[in-house]
C-alpha cells in the first residue's frame, strides 16, 4: 500500500481535480499510467534534454522543461494515443516547452552531441572528438532554426526524415531540401575548417 500512496501523491501534485477524481476510483489504473511514464521518461530523457538544449533552454532550467515536456504527455496522453512515432511526439512537446522557456531567457545557445560521439577511451582520439564536436556543434549554432533542426534530427539524433518531417510539421520534400541544404553548408564549414588549419 505504500507504493500506492506514494504514486497517489506524486500524481496528486501534477494533475487537475477531475484527474484526482479519476485517480481515487482508479488507483491500479493510475499506478499503471505512472510506469509507463516512468519507462518512457527513462528511454527518451536524453534524447528530449538533447533537443531542448538544441532548441535553446538554458542549461540551468533543462531539467525543469525534460519534466514539462513528460507532464504534457501524460496530461495529454489520450490525444497522444495515436500520433504515431514517439521521438517525434517528444519533439514536438519540447519545441513547444522550449519556445516558452525561451521566452523566459533569451541567451546565445550551446548545442550538445550524444555522449557516444564524442566519448573515447584513447586520450588523443577523446581530444580529437572533442575538437570535432567544437566543430559540429559551432556549425549547427550557425545554421538557420528550420535547417538546424531538420539536420539535428536527421543527422545527430538519427531520425528518419518521414519522422523529422512528421515533427515539424512540414512536407516530406520539405524536410529532404532543407537536408541537402544544411549537409552542403556542414561540408563547406568542413573544408573550410580543413584549409585554415583552424582548431
């Protein structure tokens, strides 16, 4: 029972009176809802706090907007029921979290990159990774919002582009010429990069 009432209160704090209502007819129901809240929340924190990063929130409030864009899709998780691709609902959510955050502190953004791409275990390849990453992450701060994010989802998260042009909200085509066009800024910001011996 104490497992019970301890979900009871976490979800007492985030949710409306009707939800509350729901919650004392239904517990089982609402202990259920939480782990796979909470299944979800561990598979796709990174991705979300990544994408939250990328779109702008500050360092210091992401945590806060990770927590707001997975109260939104448990508030809303009937609408969600049917949307298709989760990395994309989560993206969506974030954007919009992070437009508000945004809002709240406008400052020059830092991107990040997977820990995996730029982890190693041999100290020269690690600065190397580093060095690039630098590079990687200077570039896509420079690119436009709608390129940046169609070449983010595609290239660094991984997405396939129906998915990243689901999430944005744009056609197909769309998606695929904003691709080709951040891939040929990415390879012209490269060469440079290469021909001025630039660190």
């Amino acid at each position: 029972m104490g497992h019970l009432a301890a979900c009871r209160s976490e979800v007492a704090s985030i949710t409306s009176l009707r939800e509350r209502a729901r919650i004392e007819r239904e517990p089982e129901s609402v202990t259920g809802e939480l782990a796979d809240l909470a299944q979800l929340y561990q598979a796709h924190h990174d991705f979300v706090w990544r994408v939250l990063q990328n779109l702008g929130v500050e360092r210091a409030t992401i945590e806060d907007a990770v927590q707001d864009v997975f109260l939104v899709l448990h508030r809303r998780r009937e609408a969600f029921d049917d949307r298709g691709e989760i990395r994309g609902l989560l993206f969506g959510i974030a954007r919009r979290i992070a437009r508000n955050h945004r809002r709240i502190a406008e400052r020059p953004r830092r991107y990040s990159l997977p820990p995996e791409l730029v982890r190693a275990d041999d100290p020269d390849d690690a600065i190397a990774r580093r060095q690039a990453a630098a590079i990687v992450a200077g570039f896509i701060e420079r690119l436009d919002e709608d390129r940046r994010m169609v070449f983010v989802l595609s290239e660094i998260e991984g997405m396939p582009m129906p998915q990243v042009a689901d999430a944005l909200g744009i056609k197909l085509n769309t998606a695929y010429s904003r691709l080709r066009l951040a891939r040929q800024q990415f390879h012209s910001a490269v060469a440079l990069h290469r021909g001025t011996g630039a660190a």
